[in-house]
C-alpha cells in the first residue's frame, strides 16, 4: 500500500485555482482556514440564513451563498451534513459546475451510494481526513498534521490525483501520511468503524461498565472515573504506541486482569455481531436505514439522543469535568 508524504504531494496543483469550501461545520471550517493558511484562494459557501456566516467573515475568510461559491470555483469541496449532500446537490451545486470543475468530499457516502451522480466531465475526488474536525485544524495550528485518505472517483482531466494529493497536503496531512483508496473502501470501513468501534462499541462498552459498578453500590464519581475518563489515558497510549505500549504502561495487575478478562466480553458471539453489521453496511441496507430516518424526520435518532443524554454518566461527568479548569468549556 502507498503512503504519500509532504514531497509527494505538489500544492501548485491547486494554487492559482478558486477553491470553494461548502460549510463550515466540524470540518468546513478546518479545511478552509487551513487551505488559506497553505495559501490557496478559498471561500466558503453558506445558506444565506447562516449562523456560521460571522464565524468566517470573522476569520478572513470571504463567504458567498453556495450556488454562487460554485460558480465561481474550480474546486468544490462538499462539506455538509452527508444526509443533506444530495439534494444541495441537485438544486445548488450541479447546475453551477463547469466541465473540467473538482467535485471533492470528505466521506463517500454519497458517491458510493449513489445519492449524487456527478457527470463524467468532472473530477471527482475524496480527501477524507481520519480526525474529527477540530483535530483537523488544531494540530495544523500546532504544525502538524493528522493522516488522510484519498481516493480518485473519476479523474477527467488528468489532474485528479494530484489535486486529491496537493489538498491533503494544504489540510496538513501529508506530514501525517496519505493513503490511496477507493471511495468504497473508504465508506464501508469509515461506516463500519464508527458503528462497531470508535462512536458504538465504545459508548456502550462505558455505558455497561459504569452501570455494572453503580449497580453493585459503587459512588457513581468512582465508577465515572474508572469507566469513561481514564478511557481517554488509556487510548492515548493506544495512539503513542500500540497494544504493546498500553500493557507496558499499565501496572502487571492490569495487564494480567485485562488480557484475561477481555476475551470473555468480546466473544466470538460479540465478533459475529459485528460481521453482521458490515454486512448491512456493504449491501446497502444501513445507507437506506439512514436516509428512511432523515426523512421521516429523525424519530429514532431523536429518541435515541434523549435517552442517552439522560444516562446518569451524563450529570456525573458534567459535574466531575467542570472541576477540571483543563477542559476547553463547549
Ligand atoms: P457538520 O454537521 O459539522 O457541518 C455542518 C455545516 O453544513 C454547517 O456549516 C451547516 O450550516 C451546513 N448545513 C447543514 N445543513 C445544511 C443545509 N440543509 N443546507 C445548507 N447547509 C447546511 O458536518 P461535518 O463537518 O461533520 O461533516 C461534513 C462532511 O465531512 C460529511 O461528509 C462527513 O461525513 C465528513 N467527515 C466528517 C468528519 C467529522 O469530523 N465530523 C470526519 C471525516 C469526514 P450552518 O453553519 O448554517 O448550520
Ligand atoms: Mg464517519
Ligand atoms: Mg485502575
């Protein structure tokens, strides 16, 4: 598999080019500011209603509606919600790209879903940064940068894979690594990732340990710390070095306790489960579960963010974290 670095990567694929950014949410705003900071011509295209027009302006950046940002660019870059893409697509963006224009995402959801259709006159490119948003943009602020992947759609004018290279090079990825990979890949193991591991498994492997120990008597503070705030300790030396360093850390209690406890929670039962649910999310039927709930207007998912703002996890970590002066208050 190749990796890409910062000399493989050539920004004059992008400079000189106008370069619209379409929202300005979690990763709108880090890809914007930071391809402004590598020097390229950005601006950023907003619903005139909206509220993060000030937000931008106020970081130099200019902000024109999205129709007209499309007009006006060479390169678009699709940074809202993956369940609104498609029919800002339709009535915004599509009528306003040129033959030879970039159509860029950050995930491939929609391409490889086939939500948006984009004709065979564009590129049509993904740089997708592994990182929440504001990661995206704080270690670009501290000069580094986090890995990225890219894929290539349909390369129209011959420059796809360089102007794919040359943004995630402007993003700050290129110091991290880039790596090549279809947008199908990309979405189901993106899709597949978040469900089973990162957002999924892990909320719900918290949630059962602080329930386990509250319901045996345990001050919920102790349980909260143990089961959620030390998570964080724990992954960090996941991140720094692996397995091996996690268990080099941790005391030869924990690591005798942990590989022995471990396996009888994440069964063969538990990995079953998990095939099955890369399965709903490579025939489809997750995408169309997800696309049925937007529009019927969230029921479950509003249902489900209630009920999990409501755990008690949830008042005990608020009170416990605002004594910690560390934690950038949101
Ligand atoms: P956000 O929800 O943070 O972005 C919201 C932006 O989209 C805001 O600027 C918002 O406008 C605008 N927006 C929302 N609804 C509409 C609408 N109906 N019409 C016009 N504009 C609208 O999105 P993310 O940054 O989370 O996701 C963007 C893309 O990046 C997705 O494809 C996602 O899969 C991908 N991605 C996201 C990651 C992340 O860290 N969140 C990680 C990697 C990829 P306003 O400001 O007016 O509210
Ligand atoms: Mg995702
Ligand atoms: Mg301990």
């Amino acid at each position: 598999m190749n990796v890409y670095y910062e000399q493989d990567a050539d920004l004059g694929y992008l400079q000189g080019k106008n370069i619209a950014v379409l929202g300005y949410g979690s990763q709108g705003h880090a890809h914007a500011l930071n391809l402004k900071e590598s020097g390229l011509n950005v601006r950023v295209g907003l619903r005139t209603d909206s509220a993060s027009c000030q937000k931008a302006r106020a970081a130099g950046l200019q902000v024109d509606t999205i129709a007209d940002a499309v007009k006006w660019a060479d390169v678009v870059m699709v940074l809202l919600p993956d369940q609104y893409q498609k029919a800002i697509y339709d009535s915004e963006i599509a009528p306003n790209m040129e033959p030879g224009n970039t159509l860029a995402f950050a995930h491939g959801f929609n391409i490889h879903y086939k939500q948006i259709v984009p004709p065979d006159t564009i590129n049509v490119i993904m740089i997708a940064p592994k990182s929440p948003g504001h990661l995206v943009r704080r270690t670009f602020t501290e000069g580094n940068g986090v890995p990225c992947l890219i894929a290539i759609h349909h390369d129209a004018t011959g420059e796809a894979k360089q102007q794919a290279l040359a943004w995630a090079k402007g993003l700050g990825g290129a110091k991290a690594g880039v790596i090549e990979t279809t947008i199908k890949n990309e979405t189901e193991t993106d899709l597949f990732g978040e469900q089973a591991v990162l957002c999924g498994g892990s909320a719900e492997l918290i949630k059962a340990g602080f329930e386990t120990l509250v319901e045996a008597g345990y001050p919920e503070e102790l349980a909260y710390f143990e089961c959620m705030h030390e998570l964080k300790l724990i992954v960090d030396l996941f991140y720094e070095g692996g397995l091996s360093r996690m268990n080099y850390s941790v005391s030869d209690t924990a690591e005798y306790g942990g590989m022995t406890r471990g396996p009888r929670l994440i069964t063969p039962a538990v990995k079953a489960e998990m095939k099955k649910i890369l399965e709903e999310v490579q025939d489809g039927r997750f995408a169309k579960e997800f696309i049925d709930e937007c529009n019927g207007g969230y029921k479950n998912l509003n249902r489900l963010r209630k009920e999990n703002s409501s755990h008690p996890i949830e008042t005990v970590g608020a009170k416990l974290r605002n004594m910690m002066s560390w934690l950038i208050k949101k």
